[in-house]
C-alpha cells in the first residue's frame, strides 16, 4: 500500500485528499477553517493588533468605532486587541494542558487496565472519587490548596486541568486497554516476558489512539471554557491578562451600556468551543466512534 | 427419502438460478463476487455449496431467500423460486416467501436467536407471522411438536427456557425447529455446524438427515467442509472466486472430480484414514481477487493452464448426466494428472529423535479460581484441568485433542508462562521452569514460544510485518538496523513469504498470510517448542494442508518441537508422532498416533472418531452418539469425568471409583475400568470404518 501510494501521480494524490476531505461533514469542515483562522491569530496577533492590551488612555466602556472595532473596556484598553492577544493565551493554556492530561491519564489508564488486579482496583477507585467532586469545586480547592504564591500562574492553570481531565481520560483508556489486552498479541507480547511499559507503548497505544484522539478533541473544547469559568471567578489569570473570562468578569457592570465590551470575548470563546466540538464529531464520525460527552 | 423422491419426480425445480452475477461495492468500484452461476435445486433435493472463504457461496445461497448485502446489486441472472423471480418480488411478497416458503439458519445459533425471549414463544411467533396453525392453543401444540421433533429433551420445559439456557448444539436445534416451523420447501443453511464440536456437529447432522426423511424439504447446505457435504448432500456445486466450476452428485464427485480445483480441493482436506496426502495434487498459491484473468479465473492457479484457458471464459457444460464442469480441458486432465501423481508420494513423518523429554509435565493442575492464592479460601478450588502428566520430546510433535471446554489451551497456556500451575511440576531440559513468564529466565521465554488461534488477533493490526517480526530478534538478540533487516527477509523466508511483505500491515494479508507472519515471530526467537493453540482452525482447508506443510518443513529445518492443540482430529493425525486425548480436563488416553487411531480406543476417543465426517466411505453413527445428551457438565461429579456421556459405561464404579490408567504396548496408555479385551471387542462390533482397517494389521494383544 505505501509503495503504490509513493508511485501515484500528482494529480491522482490531489483526487485522494479531496476524497479523504469529502470524508468529513460540512460542519467540520467549515469549524476546521474557523479554528485554522484562531491559530493564525494567535500566532500573528500580536504582529498586527492596533493597540497593546495593556495601554490605557482611552474612554472607558466607549462603543464600537472605527478606532475601537469592538469598543474600549472598563479602564478605557481596546477590546479588540484584548481578545486578539487573548486568543494566545487561551489556546496555549487549554491546548498544552489538556495533552498534558491526555498523555498523563492516557499512561495511566492503559497500564493500569493492562496490570489489573488490585493495582487497577486502587487506581480506578482513586480515580472515581477525583472524577464525584463536581469540576469547579475542585478546581477551586486544587487552587486554594496550592497557596497564594502560584495563583494565577499558567502552571497552576495547567496542573489543575490535568488534575481535572486526567482521572477522566485515564478511565476512558483504561475501558479500552480492557478489551484490547485480551487480543492474542498482547497475550504473544506477554508470554514473550515485554515489559508493561514496551506492551502500553507498542501494541495499545497504536490500537487506542483513535478512542484517545476523540478524547482529546472532547476535552480541549471544554478546557476553554473550565479556564475562562476560573478567570471569571477571580481564581484564574490575574488582572491585567487579556484572558476572554477575566475580560468578561470586569466587564460585567456595562453589558447593558456598552454590551460589545462583554459579547466579544464571550463570542470568541463562544465560537472556539463551538468549532472545537464541532472537528471533534466529524474526526470521530470518521473514525467510526460515538462520543461521549461527559464534561 | 421415497416420499421426496416422488414429489421431485413429479416437479423436478423448485429452484432454477439461471446466470445470477452479483457485484459488492467496495473501494469506490463495484467488485464481483458471483459470477454467472446457474444451477437449479429439485424438490426435495440436498445441493451442497462448497468452497474456500470469500467464493462467493454464502452469498449465492443467501441470494435464494431475496437477502441482498447492503451495498450489493445483482448485475445479471434471476433467481426463481417455484416459477417467480425472487429479485423482483416486493418486500411485502418476500416476506411472505422467508420463513413461510423457504427460511435460513445461519452460522451462529446464539445470535440468530432473541435472548430475552423463551423458546418457545419464538417459536410460536414464527408461526404467528405466517398465519400457519389457526389457534394460539393449536400453534403451541405444534412448537412442542417441533422441539421433539429435533429430539431436545423434555419439550414442555425446554419450551420454557430462554437460549442462553441451552447449550450450543441445543441452540441450533431450536433455530433449525424455527426454519422448520411453516413446513417450508426450502431450508438454506449457512456453515450451520461450523462453530460446534465435532460430536456436537455429528448430532446436528444426523438430525438434518433423519428431518429430511420425515419432512422432505430441499435443502442448500453452504460449507467449507468437505466432510459434512459428502455426508448429508445428493449433489454438491463446487465454487471457485465467484464462478460454479463443478456440479455432480456426491458420491461421482469424491470419486472422480474433473476439474481441477475441485481435484486440489479434495486432496487438500486431511482425513483421518489417509494422513499423508498425495502433495503432488495440493492447491498451490492463493485466490488473488485482484488478479483475475478475463478467461478462467482458476488458469493462474492451475497446473493444466494454457494460454487460452487465462483468455476464454469458462462455462458449465455437461460431462455425464447430471455432472458439469466449467473447464475446457477437461478432457485432457485425466490423462495429464496420470503423468504427475506419481512423481511425489505420500511423506510420512520423519520419526522424532528419540530421547531424554524437552518438556516434561507431571500431575499438572490448572485453576483460574483467584481465591485459591488465598490460604483462607474455605473450599479447594475447581481445577480446570488435573492430573496431567505428559512430555513432549525433542523434533516431536505431540497434540492434545478434545472438545471445547476440556481444557487443552489452559495446558498450553500454563506452560507458557501465562497461567500458574496449581499443582504439579513442569520441566524444560530437566531443569524445574518457574510458574509465570515474570519469574522465567529471558532464554526460557526464548526457548518456548507461542502461537495462536485467530489471525485476526494474533498480529496487531497498527504494526507492519517487519515490527511484528523484528521485536523478538531486538528483544531476546538485541538485533538492530541492517542486520535485523536481514533477519527478517530470512525469516519471512522460512515461512514461504515473499521479502515485499515486511512493509504490510495485517489487513492487507489473507488468514494464511497472517499466520505465517506469526509463526514467522515465533520463529524469530529460536525456540526449542512452539506451543500452537488452534492454529489452523480458522483456515481454508487449502490454506490448512499448506500450513501443515509448512510446520513439517519447519520441525526438520529447524529442530522444533511442537505441543499442538487441535479439535481437528484429522490434521493431528497427519502431523502427530503422539496424541493425547483430553475430556474435561483429564488425560484419557496418551499415544503414538497410529496407537490413539486405531483399537484398542478410549470410550471417548472411540466417540470423536467415530462423529467426523469423512468423505470415504458412509460414515456410520455409532448410537452412542444419539443418544448423547450433548451438555458436558463442566464439573465432573463421577470419579471417572467421561462417565456421564460414556456409551460402554460399566455401572456405578465408573461414578466412584476413578478408573486405572491401563498400558497397552509400545506406551500406549488409557484410562478405563473396562480391561483392554474387551475395549478391543466393543470398538471392532461398532465396526468404525476408519478404525477398523487398520485394526486388522495392529497387534490386538495388549
């Protein structure tokens, strides 16, 4: 197969990826553009936003102008360019955090499933009363608990929603090493005398990665809106972050006067989550697999 | 069969498929998977299909009842059904036609049942839709009927229970009740007995034919198994890649098959009379879809080929009454098959070095029971198997026989390294192996390797060849780069495989393929045993006597042992130099395999042997057999586990008193209150044909 693939034509190739494209629905493919534009944005953003998000001097909650496109917020900053520079910070901290979860619970999952016995009995029950407490409130004790000093630092965002997310995506790979373990090649890798490590990473992780992926596409389109939720809260980015949750918190006060200044970072996230679901479904659909949403 | 006969003398089709061409669509284009088959089916009459996986039969027969693939079209042909085009017929017209007129019972009985429903309310909704038997009361009365009438015990209780609560073989004598329930004309049946045990099939298949007799339905029976055909059908349609290439009665076609696939088909299947088979006549390469020629699609595989046999198109002529064969030559064959038979005979098994035990097993007791690591378990745990003692000699193949259930991959995966023994010693080279892999030494785990059933499985489908066969050699030789590379062409090698197939990934290999690629890695770490878990099983009958083939070649080249596990009693035969039989987890008789083959015979092999269907010759059903209750408790409460189902059962010792193991010559042992004599005795009266011949030269003294 990979031969032949090499041998075909240009345009026989270009036929292959518009097939492969022709795969997915219209949604993702429209959503999988949307967010190609964010990562550009957050890439470039800062190369062409019109004013720093930090500089101030302008009139507080000003409505949309030519100057101001989406209006100027409480301290008189650009909205515009808030949420231009926020888009970094929001994709950066969801995206690298949820991997981080995904690698963390995906290990942990396929060995424990893989081990059995009361190694997986302990990890799994841990896991379950991790997963009982409702998402803010532990996101919320996880923040308290590690002090005043890391608060508001991207690495406590990022430790909390591993701490979040992991025990999730750990239980989901664990219910898949499950059933992959009693193929006859695990049962060959075994009898061989591989280590547990070798097995996760040779013969389940190839078999796992769609149910994974899937996972992951799950979990990064609700890890915006978990950071956000906490930088709404005040337990997130500190002020004077651009981060879309933050912004809408101290906006709050004008959403009737100078609504533009709240619906702007609120419809980023918004259409960020949208589009993240969105290309989820379809690489899932694709794939062959339901998803489950259990946020 | 008088009452059948006379209704076929007075309409002869029932069926008439007349050019039927159907296409599957897959990969964007539209593949062919029947092409042009004609045939026709009288009153009453037995046509069996037969072929290898992916010829087209299933789909053939499932075409007759109007079930058509989703993503299928037939191209070309009618199919007509008492005078009316079954294609044509409206979903309201086939309903009436399934179930009512001719109905199916499919592969696997557990599924074509509705677990959450009783027998017998099933079977009364089979009716009920039908409209047949005008009362409630009076369609109850004929689903007990049904149930005795496929001989499951007690009907009144059996109507009562849901599927789950029947055993395999039970659950398909209530499906083939179900298909019988309206009193259609046609039944078609789909590899029906395939899952089942062999006493287990013998049962089924006896039922089939006495149901025949009393019913005087026609039947199309689609099989790989040659066996099962020869033994239940009038006529058998041969298929080849889509096309019908024979069509003949029975008895004409084991006798004098014409074309040749059908002559490589044959010689193909391992019988237990005649072990070692002519090779010279062995089908050789593979069935290439995307390979066909325009003209026979059979020419590249053919020994007889010429060049206009790849260019014009085959199509069935008569050769004798009632006998067509798709093949120009056909003529000629005879004639050229003369020449070439003689040039390889039969190779029996280069005799195994004689010598101190590889593996040496004693009194081995398996659990899976997890409290008995627990000193407090109140109970002693249920073994799965015990008291085994066998050994397994240097270049010797010793096979473990039994049904499903009696714990042969339980031995093999114990000594493995997988499971830990319960009891006993296990030794390797004389040196006591430690219980699981974890504790083994790395040259252990080398020395024994396993393989296993299902090809599908075995590989994992997200690693190419060359990773599955190259980790052994990185893991126990610590081979890299170049010479790994190099190693691995060797080894596909060895196993008959083209170098081009270390860039492949499982799924784009046939079952054969894929099974070499994994003796292939077991090869790669130079054991000393391979322990095969029902490694052909799941394979073509071709696809089978290639791979036998293979681990002869194998044994000699490379000095293996083999501790085989089988149900196929004919293949062991073929590659065996000894045999144990096992029933419910207890050795009942060890032996070179011409000693377990021939008398004096355990109960219980006696049993086996006498339930496999053979193409020579009429097999006979011992009444042992039928009256076999066909649930194997999976707890022996006799002292002696075969006692419950054993025809020549002694009296109430057998259920106290655990029987002596009995020698009989030359290592031969068996484990039977019954004294040798007298086992001798018995198994010449049931008179079991395959046996029997050879009895006639074996020495009866014990």
């Amino acid at each position: 197969m990979a031969t032949t693939a090499l041998a075909v034509s240009a345009p026989t190739r270009r036929a292959g990826v518009r097939r492969f494209l022709r795969r997915f629905t219209l949604s993702a493919r429209v959503a999988a553009v949307v967010l190609l534009l964010y990562g550009l944005i957050a890439l470039t953003g800062p190369l062409w936003a019109p004013y720093s998000p930090f500089a101030t001097g302008s009139v507080p909650f000003g409505g949309g102008s030519w100057t101001h496109l989406f209006g100027t917020d409480i301290l008189g900053r650009d909205v515009f360019s808030r949420v231009v520079y926020g888009t970094r910070n929001v994709l950066y901290l969801s995206l690298t955090s949820t991997l981080l979860a995904l690698l963390v619970g995906g290990a942990i999952g396929l060995a424990s499933g893989l081990v059995g016995g009361w190694v997986d009995e302990l990890l799994m029950r841990a896991f379950e009363t991790i997963i009982s407490i409702p998402l803010l409130v532990l996101a919320l004790l996880a923040i308290a608990a590690a002090g005043p000093k890391l608060a508001g630092s991207s690495l406590l965002l990022i430790l909390v929603v591993l701490l979040v997310y992991a025990p999730r995506i750990a239980r989901m790979a664990r219910t898949v090493a499950v059933d992959l373990v009693t193929r006859d090649y695990v049962t060959v890798a075994r009898a061989r005398g591989e280590s547990v490590a070798s097995i996760v990473w040779r013969e389940l992780t190839p078999n796992a990665a769609g149910v994974l992926l899937v996972e992951f596409g799950v979990r990064a389109g609700y890890a915006p809106i978990l950071i956000s939720s906490l930088g709404f809260l005040g337990f997130g980015a500190q002020p004077p972050s651009p981060e879309w949750g933050l912004m809408i918190s101290e906006n709050r006060v004008a959403i009737v006067t100078a609504p533009l200044s709240v619906l702007a970072p609120a419809g980023a996230l918004a259409v960020l989550v949208i589009s993240l679901n969105l290309v989820t479904d379809g690489v899932a659909r694709v794939l062959g697999r339901s998803v489950t949403r259990t946020p | 069969m008088n009452a059948a006969a006379a209704r076929a003398a007075a309409d002869p089709a029932l069926v008439e498929v007349d050019g039927l061409t159907i296409d599957f669509w897959s990969n964007e284009r539209w593949a062919n998977v029947v092409n042009s088959v004609t045939f026709s089916l009288g009153r009453g009459e037995a046509l069996g299909l037969v072929g290898e996986s992916g010829c087209g039969k299933t789909t053939t027969a499932l075409a007759l009842l109007g079930f058509q693939r989703p993503g299928s079209r037939i191209r070309a042909g009618a199919i007509r059904f008492a005078g009316r085009d079954v294609a044509r017929l409206s979903r309201r017209e086939l309903q009436k036609l399934r179930g009512r007129r001719a109905s199916l019972v499919p592969q696997n009985p557990a599924t074509a049942l509705s677990p959450g429903m009783r027998i017998g309310a099933q079977l009364i909704e089979t009716m009920a839709v039908h409209r047949v038997g005008g009362s409630h009361r009076e369609r109850e009365r004929r689903a007990l009927g049904l149930i005795s009438q496929v001989r499951l015990p007690d009907p009144q209780r059996t109507a009562a229970k849901y599927p789950h609560q029947l055993s395999g073989g039970q659950q398909q004598r209530v499906v083939i009740a179900m298909a019988l329930a309206c009193d259609p004309e046609l039944v078609v049946l789909d590899e029906p007995t395939t899952g089942l045990d062999v006493t287990t099939q013998a049962q089924i298949l006896d039922l089939l034919r006495r149901l025949r007799d009393e019913v005087g339905m026609a039947m199309v029976y689609v099989t790989h198994n040659l066996g099962v055909v020869a033994s239940i059908c009038d006529r058998i349609g041969v298929m080849y890649a889509g096309d019908l290439v024979e069509d003949a009665p029975v008895a004409e076609l084991f006798q004098a098959p014409r074309h040749p696939y059908t002559r490589g088909l044959i010689a193909a299947v391992p019988t237990i009379a005649a072990p070692h088979r002519n090779r010279a006549v062995t089908l050789r390469g593979l069935l290439r879809r995307d390979q066909l020629p325009p003209g026979c699609r059979f020419a590249p595989r053919c020994d007889f080929a010429e060049a206009a046999c790849f260019e014009e198109p085959q199509t069935l002529l008569p050769v004798a009454e009632r006998h067509a064969v798709a093949c120009r030559r056909v003529d000629e064959i005879d004639r050229l098959a003369a020449g070439g038979d003689t040039a390889d005979g039969a190779a029996p098994l280069r005799p195994a070095v004689a010598g101190d035990g590889l593996l040496d097993v004693i009194d081995l007791a398996v659990t899976y029971d997890r409290r008995a690591r627990l000193s407090l378990a109140r109970r002693p745990p249920t073994a799965i198997v015990r008291d085994i003692t066998f050994d397994v000699r240097p270049r010797e193949t010793f096979s473990l026989v039994g049904e499903s259930g009696s714990g042969k991959s339980t031995i093999a995966r114990t000594v493995g390294g997988l499971l830990r023994p319960l009891a006993g010693q296990l030794t390797f080279e004389g040196r006591d192996i430690a219980a699981t892999v974890d504790s083994r030494s790395k040259k252990l785990r080398r020395e024994i390797q396993l393989v296993l059933q299902n090809p599908d499985a075995s590989l994992n489908p997200r690693q190419r060849v060359q990773e599955i066969v190259g980790r052994p050699l990185e893991l126990f030789f610590g081979l890299r780069g170049k010479a790994r590379r190099a190693e691995i062409e060797k080894l596909l090698e060895d196993v008959r495989l083209e170098g081009a197939f270390a860039g492949r990934y499982p799924d784009e290999l046939s079952g054969g393929e894929r099974q070499r690629v994994a003796i292939a890695r077991a090869l790669a770490a130079r054991p000393k045993l391979m322990l095969c878990d029902e490694i052909l099983s799941a394979l073509d009958v071709s696809v089978q006597s290639d791979i036998v083939e293979l681990l002869l070649a194998l044994q000699d080249e490379h000095g293996l042992a083999y501790l085989f596990i089988s149900h196929d009693l004919a293949v062991v035969r073929a590659l065996s130099h000894r045999v144990g039989v096992l029933y419910l987890g207890e050795l009942c008789e060890v032996g070179t395999a011409e000693q377990v083959y021939a008398p004096p015979y355990h109960p219980y092999t006696h049993m086996l042997l006498s339930a496999v269907p053979e193409i020579e010759g009429e097999t006979v059903l011992s009444p042992a057999i039928r009256t076999d209750p066909g649930v194997a408790s999976s707890r022996p409460q006799s002292a002696c586990p075969f006692a419950d189902r054993c025809p020549w059962k002694v009296g109430p010792v057998c259920d106290e008193i655990a029987p002596p193991w009995r020698e009989a010559g030359g290592g031969h042992v068996l484990r039977c209150h019954l004294p040798l004599d007298e086992l001798m005795r018995r198994a010449e009266d049931s008179a079991l044909g395959v046996g029997a011949v050879e009895a006639v030269g074996a020495d009866p003294s014990p």
